[in-house]
C-alpha cells in the first residue's frame, strides 16, 4: 500500500503516557474514592441502574494487579461520528493488553455498535494496529450511529459476547454512546454476567466534559483543522481588502468549537449560542451587531472581516428555537401525511394549520431555499438536521438587506462582498495532533488498566491535561455520576448531560473581553498548520480553552 511520507513518519511517533501507566502493568493498582452521584435526577438514576449506580472515582497508583497479566478478550466499537485519534485509543488498549498477555485478543466490532449486535467482528493483529498509529479517521473498523436500545438488541449483544468468549466491550463515543455503554454494563450486570463495560471520551464537539474529563478527544486536533482554515481567510481578507466570510463551524448543542477558534484566530465577530441563548437574542439583533461592526470598519477603510457561527445557532434563537420545536413536533405526528405532500409550496401550506401563526409567519419569511432546509428529513432522534441549515448564508443575507437599507439612509458608505463557508468534515479526520495522539493512547492504555482491575461501567479518564504528558492523571470515572433524566422521543430517558460553553468561565470571559476592539480593529492571528516536528512548546501545545480553564 502506497502512503504519505507524512503517514510513515506518524507510524514511527511514540506516543506519551502519564506516569502512573509507564509502570509495568502489573504494578498499575487502583485507589477508589467514595461512592459518587448523578448529576440529577439521583433517585430515578438510582431505580434505573440498580448494579451500576454510585460507583467511585477510580485513580490509578503504583501496587500490585495480580489480575494484569490473564488472558483477556476484548471487543472494541468506535460509534458515532469520527473525532482525530480514535485509531491511537485502540492502538492503546491493544497494546496494553499485549502487556499484560501476549495470548490476549482484540476483536474490532465493525460498523458501531451494530457490529456488537450482529456479531460482525475482525481479529486486531498487530500488522492491522501498525497500519493505523497516529492516523486519523475510523476506518481501521468503521463507526455507526445505531444504538442498542431494544431488548432484543441487548441480548443479541450478550450473545455475541459470549459467543466470542469476551471479558469485556470497549465503547469510544460520545456522550449519547457512553450513555449506551453505561446500560449495556447495567445490562450485563442484571443478567449476571461478568462481562466489563468501558468507554472513552469522544467527540470534536468538545461537550463531553467535567471535573474529571476535561476535554474529549479530537477537540484539540479539530480546532486546530478549523484554526488554520480561518487563519488563512483572515491573512486573504486582509491582503486583498475586500470580502466578509461566514464561516459556520461545526458544534451542534455547544459552541466550543466556535470559541476555541476565536481565541485562536481573533475574528471580528463569534457568536456563542449559549450566549444567544442567555440574552433572548432575536435574529434581528444578531444581524445587527455583524451590520455594526461592518459599518465601522468600513469608516476606518477596513471593507473586510470575518464571521464565526457556530453550526447549531439558529436551535438556540428564541424564536427559530420555537418554529424548529413546532415543526418537529408537528411533522413527527403527522409523520406520513407530512410525507406524501411532494411540494414546498404544498409543505408550506399544510403547516399554517400545524404550528402557531408566529413561527409560521417566521418560516414564510425565510429565503425558499433556507425554509426548505427546514424541512429536511428528521434525524434518528426526531430533530431537524442542523448541519443542513445555511445559516451562514442565511445571516449573510439578512446582513447585505440591512446595509442596503443603510446605505439608502446614508448611514453606510462601504462597499460590501462576502463569500460563505462551512467547516465541518474538513476536521474530523485530520492527522491528530500530538496532544491528541498521546491523550487517545493514554485513554486506550487506561481502559485496558480498568478492564484489567475489574471495573465496569466506567469512563476512562486523563487530567491535568495542561501539563507534560508525564505528569497527566489517569483513571476512570462512573458513567452514572454524569447523567441525568431528558425528554427523548416522548419518553424520559437516561443520558449523560452535555456540557455547554460556560458563559461565566474564563474563555468566554477572555474572548467577551477582547470581542468589541477585534469587531473593529483587524486583530487576527494565523496560526498556521500542525506542527509534528519541533519543540514541544509548538508541537504539544493544547488548546487556549484548556489552558485558560486551568490557570495556564
């Protein structure tokens, strides 16, 4: 097989581990903590988990895991969406257990989790694993969005399990898969079997956080992706002097993302859903403070800028919150009706009687081509695709209507160019940066650690994230204590609550505080591709919301 030079060269990087994993594995032993509780909802989580509910934080110290070196069995699933460092997470469980065994054996359930419940498995052998170190993507096994959510599909899984004879199932996901983890060890349990359960912390979202996840993997490498890319529109746009780019970014329920490359890039304008969210701001308001900083910067010469919009905006408008949560409810009771109607003039007009005259008032006023993506097809779980929606471009347009309406009033004397873009995909399989190579190879090497000492239901975890790789905290945290009880497809269900943008945090304080000079000024940074090679200070540098969050 043919490969880059930058690809053989990411094969030969060793990856770093925290201390208390640099033992030999069977001098990696485990201090627990006091029993924990959910988040919320203790008592309803409490009847839901019976076996699995308040287990301890678990730390990994030196003593003695007698247990480490036993033959062990393991299925690993990568589910969900691809994050950068997913393949090294598995690089890191397979050779912990070659340590502890050199009979153990990985098997690859292909697909996500449906390879767990239709048992289509491959054998992980070390020529497989060497191909994919330090690579991005998911395609040493595949992920999938299924979940495992009937009972049918619990206990096909147990039956898989069984029949390959495995002792335990690694989950890699996000926080919709580990709260799949977390059922599917509930499940063992209650059916008494021994089979461990644990996950590990993925998603590029970054909303997958706590005390003692600090960030999940593929942040650090995606942000960076997106980095680049707007450092490069900001260096164009400020060489050419024209143009306004709209560049919606990736991040569905939180704007992490969003935030972290404003910190990194100093866009004239980034919003915050979380913000938008706290403020009650309205459409109209958010077009004028992009049309407010155009007009300034106009009157110093400056007929430029760029726009950040995190991808999920428009669910936390009030007022599209609103029309969004009208139109799912309505097309999902009327899922075969709404259906059969071929038309958007037909759509538009069945739902004047399905939702509330304001919000249909609002989707009537939308550019056709923008409503229509409002009617897109539901996801699996009933909500619009948000991903679909150009809201980039939507705003775009409302803020060229807007300065034409002040250029008539000769309130505005700029000229006015723009371009949209939106940066998703481009980073969800980049090379993985250092930070994240080392981080994924430590949470893969750390579930192994947990499987070894007899831990179930657990996430793995690495903190103190900030610091030297050497000086990184590893362990595991109960998939319980981060739940709570969500309205889902009609039904209260256990989840594992998402973390937002902390509007009271200190890299939104550190980006509040800086916005009203950069949506005036040109204060943009550039800070340039990944760097693999070179001092440490460059090359695993992690990103500014971390450090920020953690006094650096």
């Amino acid at each position: 097989m043919e490969i880059s030079v930058l690809q053989k060269e990411r094969y030969a990087y060793k990856p770093k581990l925290p201390e208390s994993l640099l033992h030999s594995v069977s001098e990696i032993a485990v201090e627990l903590g006091q029993p924990t509780e959910s988040v919320a909802n203790q008592d309803e989580l409490r009847k839901i988990f019976k076996h699995s509910y308040g287990k301890p934080i678990a730390a990994f110290v030196k003593g003695k895991n007698e247990a480490a070196s036993r033959e062990l069995k393991v299925g690993v699933i990568l589910s969900g969406g691809q994050a950068p460092g997913g393949h090294n997470v598995i690089a890191g469980l397979f050779d912990g257990l070659k340590k502890g065994n050199a009979n153990s054996q990985l098997y690859g359930l292909k697909g996500g989790p449906k390879g767990l419940i239709e048992n289509d498995t491959i054998p992980l052998k070390d020529a497989i694993i060497d191909e994919y170190r330090n690579t991005g993507g998911f395609d040493i096994i595949g992920s999938g969005r299924d979940k495992i959510e009937t009972d049918e599909q619990f206990a096909a899984s147990l039956e898989t399990a069984k029949k390959l004879g495995l002792n335990a199932v690694v989950v890699i996901g996000g926080d919709d898969s580990n709260t799949n983890a977390a059922l599917l060890a509930e499940y063992f349990l209650d059916k008494g079997s021994d089979i461990q359960v644990i996950g590990c912390p993925k998603t590029i979202d970054g909303d997958l956080k706590n005390e003692y996840i600090e960030t999940s993997f593929g942040f650090d490498t995606a942000c960076k992706t997106y980095s680049e890319l707007i450092g490069n529109l900001c260096r164009d746009t400020n060489s050419a002097k024209k143009y306004w780019h709209f560049v919606k970014l990736m991040g569905r329920s939180a704007s992490h993302i969003a935030l972290e490359c404003a910190l990194q890039t100093q866009p004239n304008i980034c919003f915050v859903s979380e913000e938008v969210e706290a403020k009650h701001l309205s459409v109209e308001q958010i077009v004028g403070q992009i049309c407010d900083s155009v007009v300034k910067r106009a009157e110093r010469g400056h007929d430029f800028g760029v726009v950040l919009i995190p991808e999920g905006l428009v669910e936390f408008i009030p007022e599209m919150k609103k029309l969004i949560s009208e139109l799912n409810d309505a097309i999902a009771a009327n899922e075969a009706q709404f259906a059969a109607i071929s038309g958007f003039a037909d759509q538009l007009a069945w739902l004047k009687s399905h939702i509330d005259a304001a919000s249909y008032n609002i989707l009537q006023s939308l550019p056709a081509e923008i409503a229509q993506q409002f009617l897109m097809d539901r996801d699996p779980h009933g909500n619009v695709q948000v991903s679909r929606i150009d809201t980039e471009k939507l705003l775009e347009g409302m803020v060229a209507k807007k300065l034409a309406e002040l250029k008539k009033k000769n309130a505005y004397k700029g000229k006015y160019s723009s371009l949209t873009h939106f940066f998703g995909y481009e980073g969800r399989c980049a090379f993985p940066t250092n930070f994240d190579s080392d981080y994924c190879y430590s949470l893969g090497f750390g579930a192994f650690a947990l499987i070894s000492l007899g831990l179930t239901g657990y996430l793995s975890s690495v903190r103190n994230l900030s610091e030297p790789a050497n000086k990184w905290k590893a362990g595991g945290v109960p998939l319980t204590m981060m739940m709570n009880i969500e309205h889902r497809h009609g039904k209260e269900k256990p989840v594992i609550r998402k973390a937002l943008v902390d509007i009271e945090g200190k890299p939104f304080k550190a980006f509040a505080a800086a916005r009203e000079k950069w949506a005036v000024e040109t204060c943009f940074l550039y800070p340039g591709a990944i760097q693999y090679f070179g001092p440490p200070s460059v090359c695993d540098d992690t990103t500014k919301t971390l450090k920020l969050e953690q006094g650096k």
